[in-house]
C-alpha cells in the first residue's frame, strides 16, 4: 500500500502540486489522501480539488482558542489515518496535539539552511547577512520554530545582483525537488531519528 500523505497548505500550492505530480506515478510510492487549509479560497485547495482529494478547513478565527483549533485540527488530520502529515508552505504553528498524534511523522520545509535563519523571513535575512550559500532545509517538526530534527537540505548559491524576490524564488524550486525526492524515499524506505539524527531507510 502506497504511503498515505495529509498535506497542508495556506497558499498557491505549488509544492502540494508537485506532491501531486510525483504521486501520479504508482512507482513514487506514497499517496496524497487529503489536503488541509487555515484559510477558505485559496489556490492550494483549489488544486486538490481538480485532482480529486478531499479537503477540509480549520480558521484560527473560527475556534475560541489556539488549542481548539490545534485539536480541531489534529482530528481531521486523524480522519484521513495519514502516515506521514507534510505542511507545504502552512503559515501556522502547529501545537502539541497535532504532533503528539503523529510523532516524528510531521514534515515541514524552510527556505534557509537549519539552523540558520529560522522564522518567516529567511532569504530576506541571508540576503541581509551576505552569506554566499543559502537554500532550504526538510525538517520534522517539533515544539520549536524550525528547530526539528534535519531530514534533508539542499544548498542554492547567492549571486551578486539578488534581491529577495529572485532568491527566495531560485530556493523555492530547489525546495520542491528536495521535498519530492525526500517525502517518496521516506515512502518507499521509511525513516528513523537517533539523538537527532534522521536516517532514511533500514
């Protein structure tokens, strides 16, 4: 049986659809089951909806507290029985009970090289910083902000005549090929975490 991934998204939906895209191919070796938002109308859903996987929305706004949401969350994630939860550009921290649901099975990306640059603006602060190598790190979420165990990184140069925008663009796509190559080997061979340290396969 083919992993089953419940992706969640807040935007666009580019690294949802190249999840999408892989798992066309039965050889990739994981499934995307549904798809989860924090917000309504957004083009990440739309594409789950033209592929034909089932969505559901939880709105911070909706819900009385963080933890109520995080709980409101955590069972729909739950319903779809997923063996691997991926937040592919998900604009929200998820709590404690979303991960102690699915523990060390929760993936996110970062567009910056761990432990470096952590937070919602990590090519602007590369940038600022004149390093001359950044790119974007696979993580497993933990209780911190981007400070989970390294499954993967994937290195992007800095050229002279950046700006945020070209940059952040050039790791995006390095970002989705390293989410793609990492999430089907994980499928396909399983993963392990030792003192911090992610092995995929046996």
């Amino acid at each position: 049986m083919p992993c089953r991934l419940v992706v969640l998204v807040s935007g666009a939906g580019t690294n949802l659809q190249a999840l999408l895209d892989a798992a066309a191919d039965p050889a990739y070796g994981a499934e995307v089951v549904a798809v989860g938002a924090d917000r309504d109308g957004i083009e990440g859903l739309a594409r789950a909806e033209r592929a034909g996987v089932p969505t559901f929305v939880h709105r911070l706004r909706d819900h009385a507290t963080r933890e109520e949401w995080d709980a409101a969350l955590a069972a729909s994630v739950a319903s779809y029985a997923p063996d691997v939860v991926v937040l592919a550009g998900f604009m929200k921290l998820v709590g404690e009970e979303l991960l102690t649901r699915f523990p060390h099975r929760v993936l996110n990306t970062h567009p910056a090289l761990c432990p470096a640059f952590p937070g919602t603006s990590g090519p602007a602060d590369a940038l600022a910083y004149g390093v001359k190598v950044t790119g974007a790190t696979l993580f497993v979420v933990d209780a911190g902000v981007d400070t989970g165990p390294i499954v993967a990184q994937t290195v992007v140069p800095v050229e002279d005549d950046d700006d945020v925008a070209s940059l952040h663009e050039r790791i995006k796509v390095a970002e989705r090929r390293m989410l793609v190559d990492s999430v089907g080997a994980i499928a396909r061979d399983g993963l392990t975490i030792t003192d911090r340290k992610v092995r995929i396969g046996p």
